[in-house]
C-alpha cells in the first residue's frame, strides 16, 4: 500500500480541502486564525508536507462552514474536485 501523503487518494483529498477554502474566499491565514493554528499548518497540508487527521478534517470543514459528513461523502464518491480559479485584488490575503 502506498503511503496515503503521496497517493493519488489524499492528494484529491486535499484538492477539495483546498478548492473548499477558495470557493469560500478564504485566506490560508483567515482560515489559520479560525482554527487557532499558524498559516504554516494550513500551506502544509495543501502542499502535501504534513498529514491532515479526522479530527482535523472536521475542524477544517467547519471552519470553512462546510458540512464535514458531506464533504467526505464527496470525497468517498470519488467526485472529481473543481478547482476555484485564481482570483486578483484579493482582500483576504495569499490563496
């Protein structure tokens, strides 16, 4: 079995965490602040450096005023995820 950090699974995974937070408009470091932890944790896990746990996962998903249960049936359902595109002039800081 493949290591879950480099799989093609976590990585698709994490795509929907991350395509999630751009949806919503919300910076690495708003959504860093939401959960009490540094902006590092959050570029972490969206680049691949770090594991993200359930736990984790809910806290994520509810920052971002998302329904963890539904979103993990997304991911379960093998969904393709639907990057947010970049935006400029952003308010909330670094995407």
């Amino acid at each position: 079995m493949e290591k879950s950090l480099k799989s093609p699974e976590y990585a698709r995974l994490i795509a929907l965490l991350v395509a999630l937070r751009q949806t919503a408009r919300v910076s690495q470091q708003v959504l860093a602040d939401k959960l009490d932890r540094h902006q590092s944790f959050i570029a972490k896990y969206e680049g691949g450096e770090r594991r993200i746990d359930v736990v984790e996962f809910v806290a994520i998903a509810r920052a971002l005023n998302a329904d963890p249960l539904k979103l993990f049936r997304e991911f379960l359902a093998g969904k393709p995820v639907k990057s947010a595109k970049k935006r400029t002039g952003s308010k909330t800081g670094r995407s």
